[in-house]
C-alpha cells in the first residue's frame, strides 16, 4: 500500500483556500471564526463550509487552526463553535488548548499545534496517547530529533517548510504579551520581532543601532522533501494565512512539483488527494513576499538568516546599477517592465524603494531616483506581469474519468467511473431509431461526451455500444453527460468523510513534572488535564493576569530562540574562529520603551532573551553595520 504524502496550504479565506485546492494542495488550513492563532483570518462557518465542498471534490482536506488559549467562559463558546465546524465537515481541528480534550468533542481528528511546543520524543508521545491524531512539530528539530520522534511514535508528522518565520520557539514567546499586552498565544501578536532594537554591551557602548535585530528570513526547504520523507514526515506545511491569494498559487505549485517529482521517483508514495494539475507559469518563490530564505537548522547546522536592515520583503535580485543618468539608471540583462516595483538599501542601511515607470532596453526610469548609486543593489519587490500572470491562473486541477455509453431498446444508460474509482450510472428511456449515417452518429456521441469544459473533469477513455447506435438529439446526450456528473460531484463529496475517535481521558504521565507560565494555562480545565496526567502546577499562564504581572515578568524569560544574535554577529562564545567572540557581555537589547538581556545556553545553542529595567544611556560604537 502507497503512502499518501500531503502538502497543506494556507488559506487565509475561503476563496484562497479554493484557489490553493486548485493549485494542488492535498489541504488547506483556515482560522475558525473565532479563536485562531491569527485572529486577523478568521472565516464564518458557512465559507468554511463551502471550502470543504470544494476541497471533498477532489478529495482534499479541510483543516481548522482554533489554536489560541482559553478563559473559562471561552470554553463553552469553543464547544459550540467545535460543534459548528464538525457538522461542516471538517477533517481536522488544530489546537493548542489541552482543556479542550476534558470536553464531549465530537470525534474530530486532533491535530496539535506547533504552539504546544513539539520538540521532542517523550512530548509526542504524550500527545499521541491522549489522542492526537497528528502532531506539527516545532520549526527548529533538525532530520535528526524528527528522526528520534518518528521513530518513539506513529502519530502523523507535520512540519512546516515554507514561508514566514517566528524567531521564538512557538508557543513560547510572551514579548509582544509582556511589552504591549497582546499575547500570541491569544492570536494577536504585535510581532515585536519585526521592530527595531539597539545591542549594548556589557561596556555600556552601543554595538548595533537600530536595526531589526530579532526579524529573519523565510524559510524555504524546497531542497529536503526527500530528506523529510525518509525523516517520517507525511505532512507537508506552508505557513502564510495572511498572504495574498497570489503567493499562495506560487508557493502550492512549488511544492506540488517537488513532490510529484519524488512521488514519480519513488513509487511507494502517491499524492494525499485526487487530481491532475496542469499550470500555465512557472513558480519561483522569489517573486513573490519574501524576506530571502533560510533552511533553519534542518540539517542541524546554522546559517547567518537575520535581516538587520529591514524586516519587510526584498523580493528578486535584479542586479546592481552600472550606469545612472539625471531620471534613469542602467542594469545589464535585467527584466524589469513599467509598473515594477523596486527596492534597495540605501546609504543608511534603510529599506527604501521606488516604481518603474518606464524601461527603455538596459535604461530604468523610476519615480524616483533618490539615493541610486553606482553599484546600488536593485531587488523587484512588485513584479507585476508575474501577479497578473498568477491573477488569471484559475481551474487548474482536473479529475480523469471513463465514460460507458449504452444503448438499447429500452433506451440509454451513461456509466461514469473516476479515476478513484468511484462510480454512477445515469439512465433514461429513448425509443430506438435508427440512425441514417451510424458512423456519424457514433461521432457525434463521442463529441458530445467529451464537452466537460465547464466541470472539473477530464475524459480519458469512451466506450460506446453498439459500434452502430441509433439516432438522438443533441440535447438528450448533452443532459446525460451532465446529469452523471452532476451525481458524480455529489457522490465524491458525500462520500468522502474523515471522522476520528471521540477522546477518552486517561492519566498518561506528562513528560514534565512541574509547569510554570510557559505551559500557557488558562482556565480550570486545561488546570485539571494537567493534574489528571501527573504534573504540578506552579503558575498560571501570562496572560491569566492575575498570576504574574507586568513587573514581575522582569528578571524571567520573555522568548527563548534557537536564533543566537552573537552568531549573526561572528561573536559564538564556542568558536575560536569568529572575529567578535570577546563582544563583552551581559548583551542587552532595548527598543527605547524595554530593554531586554540576552542569555546565551550554548550548551543547547539556545539564546533566551529575559525582561530588563528602563533602557539605560549608552555610548559608543563596537560595529557598523
């Protein structure tokens, strides 16, 4: 037996979620209504449940992410809205919130969110025997630790491969709760590490000012599927349910071709759904957001992945400026066209950008020609010919069928058989009346049948008898062929239904004997699950209030990350090679309203980065940037 392998889009709405369906996707994942990690993507449940209609055609999935953490009286409305979304027919609920395992959940698979912290075997293992019928692993496990866990657990495996990323171990960043009380775990991160920040060393003297210190690149890991196959992942994730429909089109046919390309090398593994899609451009991740990319640590190595200078897209290299006139700058073999839109680092090391306005061979002329230079490094962040291309990308994905036309003299029947095997039969009484060319005839049927334009199949293969068929109006065949697939539709959608197992609670032990704030808590029932399975609870989550304050936050950890700012800065307390590795600590960061310090577990290759006092005066300049 095949192994299905599933790439899963984001759908940030109902009509991307369609889009990516169409453009591959064997999933999507869609905020609920309420409750979703990106509070901003919610969608009603009747979008939703027109996206699983469309998804069940070709026997995708839907997922939903209500993956934030609770109050008590919160809970009750989850239920309600859980209730919602089953009756819509979803195939999977993402969460975070363990209390929602001590409610009567109707029998969705559980899926549990990368928010609860997947790094390791015996944690996997745990969610496995409470249930959890798929686990989304933490960003930064290598092949390696994916490896481990696959090979302690059966659960399925889901690991993201693309797009944006948290510099923060998910689940376990408070910054944006702590500095401006919009807790992450809440849906309603602030993304504090997108802003600016100043590093002070332990001399007082400032090192980097200013600058995005904590903001990195994309991931992309387009280059390790095979990798993360044999690892024993099935699941295949693109983050982006804030992104534009077209980026979702480019980024699904990426990936859909490099899986299919290792499907069609290794037969033992078939795509998770059903289709054949067929796509009028090329992707290229560079074309559309991106801040550059990084593997992050999946081959257990580090990489330099900050983006100091700004956390906003750069977009395609064009090239660098050779030549600039008084309105106009040249770049050699460039394919920029009017209505681009370019970027650069100007002489302050800040972002900035202008738009084409008109390109005259290796001649640009921009809106603007402030701070162009020689030698200026020009990116396309806009590439509008590529956005319309993607635009007028639609109704990519068909179904095969095979087509069995009858005729007798009780009158006709049409068999539709899909290329899963799925089955309907179509008849209708038509006196026999013999046809004056049956070679036409039979031409004409043929023809006829065929006309599936206007549905998502394909026909592969008619059969027709008898070889000499009688007479029949165009239209009789016409409403034949669209009545067996109409009941075609109807049948693949009804009959493809993923229902798990309802939850029976038990009392594995937790892999963690006492818990504080970073097990985000927040109401009396995720208190009890915890209990029920063996663990001692020192403090509530961050956002409960009443537990731990604002002030005294100060002194503990507010995000810990595998990013390490002294790598970025060749400054690893570990390497005798790196040219700063004497930069003095304690290492502070402030954003002129918090500083923060930052602990280094190198052990581990760990930084923490802990809430500090007032930002202090400082002096100086240890490196320009």
């Amino acid at each position: 037996m095949k192994t299905p392998l599933e790439l899963l889009a984001p759908a940030g709405t109902a009509e991307i979620g369609k889009a990516a369906i169409d453009h591959g996707a064997d999933a999507v994942y869609i905020g609920a209504p309420r409750f979703s990690a990106r509070a901003q993507a919610g969608n009603s449940i009747d979008d939703i449940a027109g996206l699983v209609q469309h998804a069940h055609l070709f026997h995708a999935r839907v997922y939903v992410a209500l993956n934030t953490i609770l109050t008590d009286p919160e809970t009750d409305q989850a239920m309600d809205l859980i209730r919602s979304l089953y009756e819509a027919g979803i195939d999977g609920l993402i969460i975070q919130d363990v209390g929602l395992l001590e409610l009567d959940l109707p029998p969705i698979p559980l899926i549990a969110s990368t928010q609860m912290h997947n790094t390791t075997p015996e944690k996997v293992q745990f969610l496995e025997s409470v249930g959890f019928k798929r686990v989304i692993l933490a960003r930064e496990l290598s092949l390696d630790e994916i490896r481990a866990i696959r090979s302690k657990t059966k659960v399925g495996l889901e690991v993201f491969v693309h797009g944006a990323l948290c510099v923060s171990y998910s689940g376990h960043c408070y910054m944006s709760q702590y500095a401006l009380g919009r807790s992450g775990n809440r849906g309603v991160c602030a993304q504090p590490c997108r802003h600016q920040y100043t590093l002070i060393d332990g001399n007082n003297k400032t090192v980097i000012k200013d600058k995005y210190l904590l903001s990195i690149k994309d991931m992309n890991r387009i280059g390790v599927i095979g990798d993360l196959v044999a690892a024993g992942v099935t699941s295949f994730k693109i983050e982006g349910r804030y992104k534009e429909i077209e980026y979702v089109k480019n980024i699904t046919v990426l990936y859909r071709q490099a899986i299919d390309r290792f499907i069609e090398d290794n037969p033992g593994y078939c795509p998770a759904s059903s289709g054949t899609c067929k796509f009028g451009f090329k992707p290229d991740p560079f074309r559309t957001f991106n801040r550059g990319f990084t593997w992050y640590f999946i081959n257990g190595e580090r990489e330099k992945m900050a983006t100091f200078d700004s956390p906003k897209s750069m977009g395609e290299f064009t090239g660098a400026v050779e030549k600039t006139g008084r309105d106009y700058f040249r770049i050699k073999g460039h394919k920029l066209s009017n209505g681009d839109g370019l970027c650069f680092i100007n002489h302050n090391h800040d972002l900035t950008g202008c738009r084409v306005d008109k390109v005259e061979e290796n001649m640009i002329f921009p809106n603007a020609m402030t701070d162009i230079t020689v030698g200026t490094a020009i990116y396309r962040n806009l590439d509008l010919e590529f956005t319309r291309i993607l635009k007028g990308s639609v109704e990519c994905r068909t179904i095969s069928v095979a087509m069995d036309f009858i005729q007798d003299e009780k009158g006709i029947r049409l068999t539709v058989k899909d290329e899963d095997g799925v089955t309907v039969e179509i008849q209708q009484e038509l006196q026999f009346e013999p046809a004056r060319n049956p070679e036409l005839a039979r031409s004409t049927i043929d023809t006829q049948l065929m006309r599936t334009k206007d549905t998502p199949y394909r026909v592969k293969s008619i059969s027709i008898s008898p070889d000499q068929p009688g007479f029949m109006p165009l239209s009789i065949i016409n409403d034949i062929r669209r009545s067996a697939l109409d009941k075609l539709t109807f049948t693949r959608i009804d009959h493809f239904c993923n229902r798990g197992d309802k939850i029976v609670p038990n009392d594995v032990p937790y892999p963690e004997r006492r818990l504080d704030y970073r097990t985000n808590i927040l109401n009396s029932k995720a208190l009890a699950f915890y209990k029920r399975h063996g663990a001692d609870i020192l403090e509530m989550a961050l956002e409960a209030g009443n537990s731990i304050s604002k002030n005294d936050m100060k002194g503990r950890v507010v995000m810990t990350t595998k990013y390490c700012l002294r790598h970025e800065l060749d400054a690893c307390l570990r390497s005798k090679d790196n040219k700063n590795n004497r930069l003095k600590g304690p290492l502070t960061i402030s954003d002129r309203q918090h500083t923060y310090r930052l602990d280094f577990d190198c052990v581990n290759c760990r930084m923490m980065i802990i809430a500090e006092c007032d930002a202090p005066e400082v002096s100086g300049v240890n490196i320009k940037r």
